[in-house]
C-alpha cells in the first residue's frame, strides 16, 4: 500500500498537466472580462463616478479574501478538498452568462438597474471564489510539492497569458465589429464559456485523501487560538504587515485603463490590446520568477514585483502618448508574480496541518487594506487627480517593499 507522498508522487504529472489547463483556462475567461480593463469600460458606458469604478476590484477583492478564514476549520478537516471546490466554483462562473443573457435580453436598460445587477454578480461571483479560496490554495499544496510550486505557478501563469492575449485578441475584435452593450454581452458570454472548461478539467484532478493529525475543534474555541497564532509567529506578522502596505500601493490598478482612455480618446477595442500586453507580461515573467521562486525563495519574488509595479507606476506618470501604456500594462503582468508568490510562501511559514488557518488568516486580515485600496484610489483620482493617485500609489509600493526586505526573513532559512 502506498504513503500518501508516494501517492501525490504518482499523481504529479497528471496534477500538474490538469491543473495548469484550469487556471489556464481560467485566465483565459478572465481576459474577457478583465477586472482592470474590460469590466472598468463597461461601468464607463454606464457611470462616470470613479468611486463605483474603484467599487470593482473592491468588492472582487473582499469577496475573495474576507471568507476565507471563515471556512479556515472546515476546509481543515476535509480528507479531500475537490467535492467542496467542484460545488462551489459553479458559481464563481454563472455570473457571466447571467450579466451577457441579461444584456442580450434587456439591453435598453436603465444605468441603475444594470449597475445594481453588475454589482451583484460581481459580488456572487467573488464572494464563491473566497468561499473556495481557502480549500483550492490547500489542494494545490496538498498535490504540489514545495520546490516545484513556483514553476507551477508560472507555467499555469504564462500558458493563462498566452491564451488570455489570444482572448483580448479577439475581445479587440468584438469590441470593434459590435456595439454597446452587445459586444460587452459577447465578451461575458465567452469568459463564461472559457470558464467551464476550466472547471472540467480541475474535476480531472487525482486527489488522494489526507486527513488531519489534529482533532476537529469548535468553531469557537477555533477563533479564541487565532491570535495566539500571531503572537507566536512574529515573522508571519510582520509579512503580513508589509504585505499590506504593498496592497494598499496597488490603489491605482483599476484607473490607469480609464486614465489612459480619457487623456488619449482611445476608442474600446485598444482597451483589449492593453489586456493583451498584460498578459503578454505576465506569461513572460511569471515562469521565470516562479522558478526563481522555487530555488531562492517567494519573498524575493514578491519584492522584485513590487519594484517592477512601483516602474509601473512612474511610467505612467512619464507617459506622454498611447504606445507607452502598452509597456506598463506589460509591467503591470510582470508585478503579477508577486500575487502567485503571496501564495506560495503562505505555505512555507507553517506545518501542512496548519495550512488553511495561515492562509484564512492572510487573506482574511488584508481584506480591509485590499477594499480600501481601489476606494482610496476612486477618491484620490476624483478629488486630487489622477497623476497625484499615481504618485501616491508608487511611494506607497516603495514603502511596501522597504518594510518587506528589511524587517520579514525568508521562511525557508527561519529554524522551528
């Protein structure tokens, strides 16, 4: 009878061929309703308040970190973690089809009831993702093991930025041959499309049951422990400190498509062309680094993501034409590798057992920096200006970045 190492051995290929094909596709379902291209230009035809802009990746962002200490204690108890992600994720993708059948079906319909539905499918949509979140991050460390997780993340990165730019291809295409609100319909019908085939292929993975050494604990007693997790893991706390304060620089990530479109009068289908260079970016880096990742550890990668955020940002900034956003939206897909690598490193500062609670906590305890983050964003780009939220975002990020190499050491050189 085979251990369970042996059995995530044999699994391995196929794990990693079938669960790169699902973030790939997932990526590529993404590039058709991008939070920070496509979805921030079909508020545009809707509102020109910057604050309901900055409510995107705000809300996108809560409902993906807030949940996940919640199910912390559950996910930690499930011998396999596949049932609970395949029931769940179904709607992480029912959004999409719902807002393009909703648009094809009602398409002269009020600003209010289209952004109140928007806004609602968003919600769904990314309050199902952090209810798996906690759950799909432990299964993917549960069939990867440690020192092949970056490259993981960086081939399912680079092949998602592949397919995702051959998507923002075609999303050009669609913005250009149809119009308002019809191409939008189009674009959302074919993320959700993109997105069920990311789900068929993650319901081929091979999961074997591992169940845990600690005993089942009420939730109660679950919640009194957390902060003693804090207390005694100062390293962790201080990761998590400065991890806020480089999400917190990441303010203007929802604005420069609008920024760009305003001062330039770019028509909608080169918005799909700067999805397109961010992928470009992405699948080009994220490999790279992830492997890098793998060999000399995740916290590098995310300070050298930080740093090619903070060009970002002083690009744009600089930028006196259309052509240069295509070089930071490319920037933008190389700072990517920090997110990838947040998660890689979340596993590396505790045991296996402890995995879901580390990775509830983080997500969890930044969620109000990652919803203050594009709100603050919305009121600095309306109020002060755009060129002021850039700059703030850029000393911000340096700031992140300072905290991050200076005072959090490498969990893998950190003795137990």
């Amino acid at each position: 009878m085979m251990t369970y190492d042996q059995e995530v051995e044999r699994h391995y290929k196929h794990n990693f061929i079938v669960n790169v094909l699902d973030f790939s596709f997932y990526s590529l379902g993404l590039s058709f309703a991008s939070l920070t291209t496509i979805l921030p230009l079909y508020l545009s035809h809707l509102t020109t308040s910057t604050i309901l802009i900055g409510l995107i990746p705000a809300l996108a962002n809560t409902g993906w970190t807030l949940p996940q200490l919640f199910t912390a204690n559950y996910v930690g108890q499930l011998p396999r973690k596949k049932p609970f992600i395949l029931a769940v994720s179904t709607n992480e993708r029912l959004p999409f089809l719902i807002l393009a059948l909703s648009i094809l079906c009602w398409p002269r319909a009020s600003a209010g009831a289209s952004l109140t539905l928007f806004f609602a499918l968003v919600a769904m949509y990314s309050v199902s993702g952090g209810l798996v979140g906690t759950a799909w991050q432990d299964y993917i460390a549960k069939l990867i093991p440690l020192r092949r997780r970056g490259i993981f993340f960086g081939v399912a990165s680079s092949l998602g930025g592949i397919l995702g730019a051959l998507g923002a291809y075609a999303s050009c295409f669609i913005l250009e041959r149809y119009a308002f609100p019809t191409s939008f319909a189009i674009c959302f019908l074919m993320a959700f499309v993109a997105m069920s085939f990311s789900w068929g292929f993650l319901a081929q993975g091979r999961e074997p049951i591992h169940r845990s050494s600690k005993p089942r604990i009420p939730d109660r007693e679950y919640w009194q422990h957390l902060p003693a997790v804090l207390h005694q893991d100062r390293n962790f706390t201080l990761y998590l400190l400065s991890r806020a304060v480089i999400i917190l620089g990441g303010m203007a990530g929802g604005f420069i498509t609008v920024y760009a479109v305003g001062r330039f009068q770019i028509p909608d289908q080169t918005v799909g062309w700067f999805t397109a260079a961010l992928l470009v970016g992405q699948a080009i880096s994220n490999p790279l680094l992830g492997h890098l990742g793998d060999r000399r550890g995740h916290k590098l990668i995310i300070e050298l993501s930080t740093i090619i955020w903070v060009l970002a940002m002083a690009l744009t900034l600089m930028a006196d034409s259309v052509a240069w956003f295509y070089l930071v939206f490319a920037l933008m897909g190389g700072a990517s590798s920090g997110w990838l690598s947040s998660m890689s490193i979340t596993f590396e500062f505790c045991a296996p057992e402890d995995r879901p609670t580390y990775i509830g906590l983080t997500n969890s305890l930044l969620w109000p920096f990652v919803f203050l983050a594009p709100l603050l964003g919305g009121w600095l780009a309306g109020g002060p200006g755009y060129r002021e939220l850039f700059a703030a975002a850029l000393v911000v990020s340096l700031a992140g970045y300072a905290l991050l190499h200076w005072t959090v050491r490498e969990p893998r050189q950190v003795v137990s």
